[in-house]
C-alpha cells in the first residue's frame, strides 16, 4: 500500500511539472497574439465604444416573438387578466434593449468610418419608438403570411402547429422586422438578424429584399433571397431555391454596392424546390410555375410553366447490367 501510494504521488508530481513546463510558454505566445492583433490587417473590436450585442441581439429577436405571439413564447402562462401586464412588460424592456443596440450600432459605424457624431443615443430611441408603433401592422401581415402556410400545405394542422414549429414563418417573421430597421437605415443589426435566423433554420433572406404579403416557405432549408429581390404577393418557395446574382466580378463589394442584382418575383408565383433564378434584370412573371432544379437567369413571362426536360432512368440489376431506361415526368 506505502508503494501504492508513493508511486501516486510521484505520478502527480511528474504531471505537475510537465503541466509547468508548457505554462512557462504561454507568456510568450501572449506576446505574439498581442504583436499580432496590433497589426492593420488584424480584425479586431477594442474601443471604449460598445459593440452591438450578438446575445442581446437574440433576446430582443426572443421579445420581438413574445410580443407578435403572445402566449406562444412566453414563459409564463397567458390569459386575460395578465395579458396587458405582461405586454406592457415586454414592450418597455424590448424598448430599452432595441434602442441600446441600435445605438451601439450607429455609435460603431460612426466611428468606424470618421463621422460625425449623429446624436447616436437619440437615434436609437426614436428608431427603436418607430418599430414598435408599426408592430400592430407587422403582426397584420405575418397573420396572411401563416394563413398562406396553412392554405398551401395540407399537413398543417392548425395555425398553432404552423407559428410554434415552423422554420419559413420563424425566418419570415424575422425578416419582416429586420426589413423595418433596413429601412431606418440601422447598420449591421438588421443583418445580425436574418443571419441569426438562418443559421437556426437554413433559410437565407436579406433583410433589404422587399416581400408582399401571403408569404409562404414550404420546408425552407437552403432558400436564399438575395438584398435587391423583390417578391410579390401570394408566392411560394420550396426548400433549396435560390434567388440570387449572377457571377459577380472580384472587386464587387464596391462597384455592385446598391445595384439591383437579383430577380423580381411577380404575384401568386410557384417556384419548386432547387430551382435557382439569378439576375438583377429577370422577373418571374405573375401566376408562373418554375419547376423543380431549374436553372434560369432571363424573364419568364406571366403564366408560364417552366419545367426540367425529364430526366432518362436507368436500372440496373443486382450484377450491374442495364435492364431498361425510362424517362421520368416530373410531378411539378
């Protein structure tokens, strides 16, 4: 038992002073990552000015939902007794938070770029008053959006089903009140938003596109909606569409910056899942079907199907020699 427990000790021992031999580097390396980040090129925040918030920024996503959705993301019960207390509740932090970080936003790209100084702080209490009074409206519109993902998909079975569990009105609702401070020219925020909304559900939509009202996102991952999209009403997307530009030269961050580069989607449009349609010049005209894994980069014109020719099938048995071929008709 003595050798036991010598032999313990010494094994610790012997980790302790491994353990030191690498910590005694570490000062050094410290050193380097300090050199470095001082460097131009070193992408880095440190400024005595806040930067937006990506954790506030999902709390206030989190409020916005609390507040569209009353009962359906809250933490407590609702029920009529408590409703005007609790939303009041919601409003009055949502307004704080909303109007610091916009003011944070503003204040940052202020600096970042050598501007004068815009009255951040007022900025983002006005801003922030601005959003919440269009909320009724906000709320009006992504009721027709909920009602276009019930009318259109038969295994929804209710509007609660639709609101608590799917990711096309999740990533809508978001755009739709990231698309507000787009509009109020908030920096940064409005982008934080979307993104945030799609890295929770696959579905990408820029908060400067422009999107009528009953609109719906079947399944939803993979969808891209490019910044100078607009889309009309009464249109349907399926998982996988892509509404984008086309191949952009390497310096195009500056030379494309406010042009109009991706399509305009024209009313009560159906485009089918993996179809990609690009450019700032191609409009999808109204009542048109684009087909599934279609690739088009002109305009269609109204009520115009457009469809993949079918593909041609081959089977082949258990030792790899052809059967027969077929072509299959697409369902779309």
């Amino acid at each position: 038992m003595a050798n036991s427990k010598h032999l313990i000790s010494a094994s610790c021992h012997t980790d302790e002073e491994i353990l030191v031999k690498y910590r005694k580097k570490l000062p050094e390396i410290t050193e380097k990552i300090i050199e470095n980040c001082s460097k131009e090129d070193c992408n880095r925040h440190v400024d005595y000015e806040p930067v937006p918030s990506k954790e506030s920024l999902i709390n206030i996503i989190d409020k916005f939902f609390m507040i569209i959705y009353p009962g359906y993301f809250n933490s407590e019960k609702l029920d009529p007794a408590n409703l005007n207390y609790h939303l009041g509740q919601n409003v009055s932090q949502l307004f704080s938070d909303l109007a610091e970080q916009i003011s944070s936003s503003i204040r940052h790209d202020c600096l970042r770029h050598n501007l004068s100084c815009q009255e951040c702080k007022e900025q983002g209490y006005d801003i922030s008053i601005k959003v919440l009074e269009k909320l009724p409206a906000i709320r009006n519109i992504l009721a027709k959006d909920i009602k276009a993902a019930y009318e259109g998909d038969p295994a929804a079975k209710s509007y609660d089903e639709i609101i608590f569990s799917y990711p096309g009105i999740y990533a809508i609702t978001v755009y739709r009140v990231a698309n507000l401070l787009y509009k109020y020219d908030v920096p940064m925020l409005p982008r934080m938003m979307t993104e945030y909304a799609h890295s929770q559900t696959g579905i990408d939509i820029h908060p400067g596109a422009e999107i009528g009202d009953y609109f719906s996102i079947d399944h939803g991952t993979g969808v891209v909606i490019g910044e100078t999209t607009t889309i009309g009403s009464n249109v349907r997307l399926y998982q996988g569409v892509t509404l984008g530009a086309l191949s952009l030269p390497r310096d195009a961050g500056s030379k494309m910056k406010d042009k109009k580069r991706h399509p305009d989607i024209e009313d009560e449009v159906i485009i089918y899942s993996g179809a990609t349609v690009l450019g700032g010049d191609t409009v999808i005209g109204a009542r048109s079907i684009i087909g599934g894994n279609v690739w088009l980069t002109e305009s269609v014109p109204p009520d115009t199907r457009v469809i993949m020719e079918a593909p041609r099938l081959i089977y082949k048995n258990g030792s790899g020699s052809k059967q027969n071929s077929s072509k299959n008709s697409q369902s779309n």
